[in-house]
C-alpha cells in the first residue's frame, strides 16, 4: 500500500511534546513541513514519507484542507511567528549542540551572525552552505562534534532527502528538523516577517511582494493545488 502523507502530518499543538520525546529516545528522528507546494514534492516519493518521522503543515490553507477530511491540526512553521524561537529557546537552555546547514555560504554564515546575537548562548558547533555533493563527509563531521540538532534549510525536497540520508548513515542519536528559507530570510533580516503582517497572518502575501519565486508559486501552483487536494481526497473518500 502507498504510504499516506496524511497520516504522518501532526497539529502544531503536539510540537513541542514532539520535539521533547525525540531527545528521550535513542534513534535519530527527523522532522519537517509541508506546504501546498512542498506536498506534492513530498507525496511523489515514498521514501521521504516513510523516511521523515513526523511532518507539520506550515501553512493555513494546507490545514483547512487537511480539515475538511482528516483529524483537525493546527499551523506549525519554522520561523519566528511560529515554533522557531521557542525551538531555538530550548535548544539554547538545554546547552544541544547545533548544526546548521543551508542556504548559501554567504547567506549561512550571515544567519548564524544573526541567531548567535539573538541567543548569545547557542551552542552552534558546526555550519555550511546547503550544496552537498557528498553527504558522507558531512555526516562524518557531525559525528565527530557529537552534534544534538541538526537544522536543515536546503528547500524541499533536497532538505528531506539530507535528513532521509542522513539517518541511514548517522550511528549517534540528532534530532534533524528542516527549516525551508529560515535561513536564507534570517540573513536578510532578523525577523523576517512585518509585525502586522505576522498579526493578520499574511506571511505569504509578504513573501510573494518580496520575492518572484514565490508569485510564480501562488499564482500558478496553488490553485492547482487546491483542485488536485480536492478531488484527490474527495475519490478516496469514495
């Protein structure tokens, strides 16, 4: 049977009980987001659905779908209006060493500048850029720093594949978790999202003024999105 993505996607209710157990347990467990354009990225392979431990809906409109048919979530996303400061808090107070890999050279060294001024205590131990050819030398170095967390900003589906990777090779226990463009925004600003825009939860409309990219997203795949998420889960139904 094909693996559901559904039934691994939780409510950002459950994170932090989530992200507690993971450092209980003796395994290295990942975790990541999806989005109305990361879903279909995720969905077309099995093995980064069964690969991820647990997925959380970064957007509104992919958790008013999800509602429509399958127990109620709620949003969680990786940056500063949502999980990635308490994330970054506790990671800070319970001394975990951290990795982070992603974005640009330019734009990594530029966001680990930005998160060790904002958490001065941040055990931040190793970091690069997010273009690997080779993950083995990567994993070999984090190993050898006895890394805890290992935060991962390549874009889907390249940061679910690092981490899908990565678990297969690592022999310590990390908590991977993927971050899409926190990085890459964190080097642009510090809280990249404008406090009003934060407030009537129009992070995407910011996005969209801000970057091209993302237009082309919104206004060319969203609305297929909504169409195939729709008749999808209606047929299933079925």
């Amino acid at each position: 049977m094909k693996p559901s993505l559904n039934r691994k996607i939780y409510s950002g209710h459950q994170f932090s009980e989530i992200r507690n157990n993971a450092f209980l347990q003796e395994k290295t467990i990942a975790i990541s987001f999806v989005n109305p354009f990361s879903y279909y990225e995720v969905q077309k392979s099995d093995s980064l659905i069964d690969g991820i431990d647990y997925y959380f809906s970064d957007g509104a409109l992919l958790c008013m779908l999800h509602n429509l048919f399958s127990p109620k979530i709620s949003r969680a996303s990786f940056d500063y209006s949502s999980i990635a400061k308490p994330f970054l808090e506790y990671v800070e107070q319970h001394n975990k060493r951290l990795a982070v890999i992603g974005a640009t050279s330019s734009e990594n060294a530029k966001a680990v500048e930005v998160l060790k001024k904002q958490y001065p205590n941040l055990n931040i131990v190793f970091n690069r850029d997010g273009y690997i050819d080779d993950i083995e030398p990567v994993v070999n170095q984090i190993e050898a720093l006895e890394v805890d967390v290992v935060l991962v900003g390549m874009g889907t589906p390249y940061q679910e594949k690092f981490c899908v990777e990565a678990k297969k090779k690592l022999t310590r226990p990390m908590l991977l978790i993927t971050c899409g463009g926190f990085l890459t925004q964190t080097s642009i600003k510090p809280d990249y999202y404008n406090p009003i825009i934060k407030k009537l939860g129009l992070r995407w409309l910011q996005r969209m003024i801000m970057h091209k990219h993302v237009r082309d997203r919104v206004i060319k795949q969203y609305p297929a999105f909504v169409i195939n998420y729709l008749t999808h889960m209606i047929f299933k139904k079925r």
